[in-house]
C-alpha cells in the first residue's frame, strides 16, 4: 500500500497541521505516546478508534481517509481574485477567513485541553482513592 493510501501518516500530518504533539494526542486517548507513534505508522485502524482521533483532531473521519496533501495545498491555492488588481485587491472575496478558523481551532483546543485537565484529574481522585483505601 502506498503512503498516500496508509491512514497512520494522515492521521500524523494532520495532528501536525493542528500544532498537536503525540504525547498530547496520546493522552487525549488514553494510551502511550507509543501507541500513537504505532498509530501513525499504520496502514489502517479500527473504526472506532478513527473516530476518537477524528473528533480529538476536530475533523471527521472522513477528512482524515480522504486527507492529501495536494488536495491541501489546491485548497489554498483555489483562492484567486479575478479584478486584475492582484492578491491584496480590497475587492477580493474570500471564503476562507483565516482569523475565524485561528479562532475555531483555539476554541477546539481549549476543549480538547479541558477535556484532558478533567481526565486528570479523575485519575487524582482515584488514585487518592486507592492510597486511603490501604
């Protein structure tokens, strides 16, 4: 199977394209950084572990198998202004607002971080749990 074709590297190239880190992805899973540097190696992964990296990632499933890079670097390049008056005419129109995808993705990671700061601390509470218990 050719690299294009392989999951794992998507999945690495996206979490990249997010600012992502293994290690945090890997506790946003639940597992090693390990297991995700495995991941990301592989050729496929199972359903329902695709959708925890997906919605971690915030993207969806499809996004991820579907991912290339040429179709990244087409989707930017897609945005052209036709009043002859080049990149930074005030009239072009884009539909792409960098600020408002800069904000969605802090909104996603501020979530993301949430989410991990309250697994945490679930884990805090277990162990002091099981220390008291003894």
């Amino acid at each position: 199977m050719s690299k294009e074709n392989k999951i794992g590297p998507k999945i690495s190239r996206l979490r990249e394209l997010r600012g992502m880190k293994q290690e945090a992805l890997a506790n946003a899973l639940g597992v090693s950084q390990q297991t995700v540097s495995n991941i990301e190696r592989s050729e496929s992964i199972e359903e329902d572990l695709l959708a925890q990296v997906a919605e971690i990632l915030g993207v969806t499933t499809d996004a991820i198998e579907n991912f290339s890079e040429e179709a990244v670097f087409n989707y930017f390049n897609s945005f052209h202004d036709n009043s002859g008056a080049g990149a930074y005419s005030t009239n072009s129109t884009f539909s792409f607002n960098p600020i408002e995808k800069l904000i969605e993705a802090h909104e996603e990671n501020k979530k993301l971080y949430e989410r991990l700061l309250e697994s945490e601390k679930s884990k805090v509470e277990l162990l002091e749990k099981l220390l008291n218990s003894k």
